[in-house]
C-alpha cells in the first residue's frame, strides 16, 4: 500500500536551452518539442515549507532533482540524479527519494516511464535562498542557478508574471526560468 505523503513549499527549474524552454511555450504538445541545444539538461530545485510522507516529517528540507534527456523530453530515455539535503534522516531522505522518482504517486509519477537511467539519491548540502521574486540554488560542485521573472509590463498592476516567460539570468555558466514559484503535492489528491 502506498504512503499517504503532502508537501508545500517553493520551486523553480533551469534548463540550457538558449531561449525559454520550448516544451513549456510551443504550440506542439507538451515536452515534444526539440530542445534549442539538441538536448535537455534541467534542475529543478525545491524547498519544503511544510511536508510529510506518513509520520516522517519533511519541513524545512531543499531538493533538486536533475535531468538529461538526449531529446525531447517526451522522447524518454532521460537520465536523473536526486540530491537531497545532507541535514535529512536517512528516513527523510528515502522518503523524498520515493516521491521525487515517481514511486509515490503524484506528478512525477507521471515522468517514471521517460527514466531510463537513475543514478539515485545522495545527500548533500544544497543553499535555496528567495529574494524578492528572484530564485536561487546551489550545491557546491554540482549546480549554481538563478532566476528571475521578467518586469512586469506598464498597466498590469496585480498580475504576478504567472504564465509569462522570465528574463533569463545567467550564474556560474547557468541559464534560467522560474517555471513555478509553489509545490503543493498530496498522495491523496494525485496518487
């Protein structure tokens, strides 16, 4: 039987391709279109407000899982990489390394059958910081990533930049796009 598992918190992804990513924003079905560089490599970065997967609490935890697809997405063969935060138990972390490769339920049980290669979960010290709209990440000798959404044009006061493409930044060799700022995922309402 599955855990019942519920996780908020922020999120943001970075990928390399050279304008924003065109499996989110073209008008073929999403994660079909080619990526601008030939292939996908994608970090997606998480920090848990408020988590658990059964008894084992999660708050507070950072995540990033990262991904290389040698197309597009849709095309499969991906190959992923978990990296959790080194102040997880070993139950935490195998609780986050069960949801985030999909045999949890929830959406990225819906991106299990693209894996082809899972180079599995280590624990390592992973910085989230949030400024303002402005996102980061980093885990020293692996990934060192920003973002920010673009300004908001003249006369639309209220409107967040939810659904617009972000100014692009680019830290240590990085390229970036805030493709979401909430998590909110529960065993329950997914699975």
């Amino acid at each position: 039987m599955a855990t019942n598992w519920q996780l908020s918190g922020d999120y943001f992804e970075n990928c390399n391709c050279s304008v924003v990513c065109p499996c989110l924003i073209s008008p073929a079905p999403p994660l079909t279109s080619r990526p601008t560089e030939g292939v996908c490599d994608v970090a997606l970065a998480f920090h848990i407000d408020k988590g658990n997967y059964g008894t084992v609490a999660l708050d507070g935890l950072n995540l990033a899982l990262i991904a290389h697809t040698p197309g597009p997405m849709a095309d499969g063969n991906w190959t992923i990489a978990i990296y959790i935060d080194e102040r997880a138990s070993d139950e935490q972390a195998a609780a986050l390394g069960a949801v985030f490769g999909g045999a949890e339920g929830g959406p990225m049980a819906a991106f299990a059958p693209l894996i082809a290669t899972s180079l599995g979960v280590q624990k390592v010290p992973i910085m989230y910081r949030v400024a303002g709209k402005t996102r980061a990440a980093e885990i020293p000798g692996v990934m060192d990533m920003s973002v920010e959404p673009l300004p908001e044009p003249a006369g639309e006061r209220g409107n967040l930049g939810v659904g617009r493409p972000p100014r692009r930044t680019r830290q240590a060799g990085a390229r970036g796009r805030q493709a979401g700022q909430h998590l909110h995922r529960s065993r329950n309402a997914l699975g």
